[in-house]
C-alpha cells in the first residue's frame, strides 16, 4: 500500500522502478530489526566499558575490581555476539552508534538504576530469566526511548509504520530461541514462504499498476453520487488494491480480502472509510461475479 502510494503521488511510469522501491522497503523491516537489536548490544557493550573503566580507579572497591558480568553473559546477547547472520547484517546495513554516544549513555544510566536491573542480577541464573530481562531492556529502555524513535525516524521513513511489526517479531525471537541456538542459527525471515510471498507481493503491485485506469473507471460507476476528488485518495487505493487481489488471485477467498482491505481503511484512512469501502466492494464484486470476471478454484473457494 506504501509503495503503491508513493508510485501514484510520484506520477512515475516504470513498474520496474516502483518494484524496486517495493523491495527496499521490505528490506527496511529487516534492518529495523538488526537495528534495535544492535541497540541493545551497544548499551551492554557500554556497561562493560564502564566496568573495565572502573578498574583503574585511583582506589577501586571491590565491585569495582569485580563486577557483575550477569548481563554480559546474558545467553541472548552472547548468541547475537556470536551470530553470524545477524553480524553479517550488520556489516551490510552498516549499522553503528558512534555518533549516537550520548544516547547509548542516557539508555545505559536509566538501566544502571532501574529496580528491574538490580532484580536481574539478583536472579536465579537461567535461559529464561535472561529471556525475560533481555526483552524488558529492549521494550522498556530501548523502543519506549523518545530520542531513539526520532534518530530512527529520521534515517528511516519506514520506521513509524513498521515499528510495532519489528518490535513484537524482536521480542518473539527473543522468546522462542532454542537453547540450542548456535552461530549458525539464522534471524527470522520476513517472509513466511520467501518465494510464494514474494511473488504475490509484486503480483499485487504490478496487477494494482497495470490496471489502475480500468479501476478508476469500475470505482468512478459505483461511486457516482461522489466526486473522485472528494473521495479519500486512500480509499480509492484500497479498493483497487482489493479489486486486483479479488480479480487475479484466485486462491484467496473474497471474504479474506475484503475483511484485509476493510481494516488496513481503519488504520490509514478515515473514520468513516471502512464502511464507504466495504458497500462499494460489495457492489463492484457481485456484479463482476456475475459477469465471470472473478473466478475462484480451490476446495471451499468457488462461489
């Protein structure tokens, strides 16, 4: 729906150009991901400098000359140190903190006083107590930090809209790692199926752009009580995404698609567009049932 917005306001022509933007924005996922990720490691990785520090104090205490190592040890920084799909993101995404110094030193001072660090050190020594502590730094210090959301969202145009997707898909990861996990253990991808997925993905952009006119014409007959211009530019783009999904995937039940198109309305269009979407769908796609034009195969798909 991004990418399809951005290709229409840009009045661009070539498919293959909007595709690629399309692809890049995927892609983005899975760097915000690395990101916050690389977040976390950079506040531990700071704590540990400030332990080692400490040391060379004029007259160290005892904690001084020995700290508390727990959260370095903690069993899902360890696996991300030693990841080599996640590292190997990191060199490609080019991600570091070295401008962001005082940021990490904010992060780092807020967790150093926090009743749920102190609780973590004092806790029994398991996978899932570092699970649990683990994911308190990343939700409550980390993604819930205001100056952190705007570095990000001054770098990544995509971070708004995609935050709450990485950040449950972090804490999900964070939970279901195996105690197994090794070196070679790979982060989750953003696909499900990465060839099926994919390939509808583009399908959908493709299919959307082709036919964009012949939709304008199909909504402009349902809508003739309105003026296109008066219409929300956004529901226009939702029902044309939802008319080239019901047209040319005939393994997805209308009513998925419908039901998908209706709610992604709530969230990006206004209050009332749910409704003004889901009455025309209705009528345009009953009268291309009639016409043949919508042809589902599959068990429980044919209607």
């Amino acid at each position: 729906m991004q990418a399809l917005y951005a290709f229409f306001q840009s009045e661009n022509e070539n498919i293959s150009n909007g595709e690629r933007e399309l692809l890049k924005s995927i892609d983005k996922i899975t760097e915000m991901f690395v990101t916050l990720i690389s977040a976390a490691t950079e506040v531990i990785n700071f704590l540990d400098k400030e332990q080692e520090n400490a040391k060379n104090k004029y007259i160290p205490t005892e904690e001084n000359l020995n700290p508390n190592k727990r959260l370095q040890n903690n069993f899902i920084h360890q696996f991300f140190l030693r990841s080599r799909d996640y590292n190997g993101k990191i060199s490609n995404y080019k991600i570091h903190w070295r401008n962001s110094q005082d940021l990490i030193r904010k992060i780092y001072n807020q967790l150093r006083e926090s009743k749920q660090y102190q609780d973590y050190l004092n806790s029994e020594i398991s996978i899932e107590e570092d699970k649990k502590f683990y994911n308190i730094l990343i939700g409550e210090f980390i993604a819930s930090n205001e100056i952190f959301i705007s570095l990000l969202e001054e770098e990544n145009v995509y971070w708004h809209d995609d935050f709450d997707l990485v950040y449950a898909a972090v804490i999900k990861f964070v939970k279901t790692l195996p105690a197994d996990a090794n070196e070679f253990t790979r982060l989750p991808d953003i696909f499900k199926d990465p060839v099926d997925d994919k390939e509808f993905m583009i399908g959908l952009f493709r299919q959307t752009v082709l036919n964009n006119k012949e939709y304008d014409v199909l909504i402009g007959n349902y809508t003739k009580n309105w003026e296109m211009e008066r219409i929300a530019m956004m529901d226009i783009l939702l029902m044309k995404m939802a008319l080239a999904e019901t047209i040319n995937f005939n393994s997805i039940p209308i009513k998925v698609t419908l039901n998908e198109f209706i709610e992604m309305s709530k969230n990006y269009s206004t209050p009332r567009s749910s409704i003004f979407i889901n009455g025309n769908l209705d009528k345009m796609i009953a009268d291309l049932n009639l016409q043949g034009k919508i042809v589902k195969t599959g068990r429980g798909l044919i209607e």
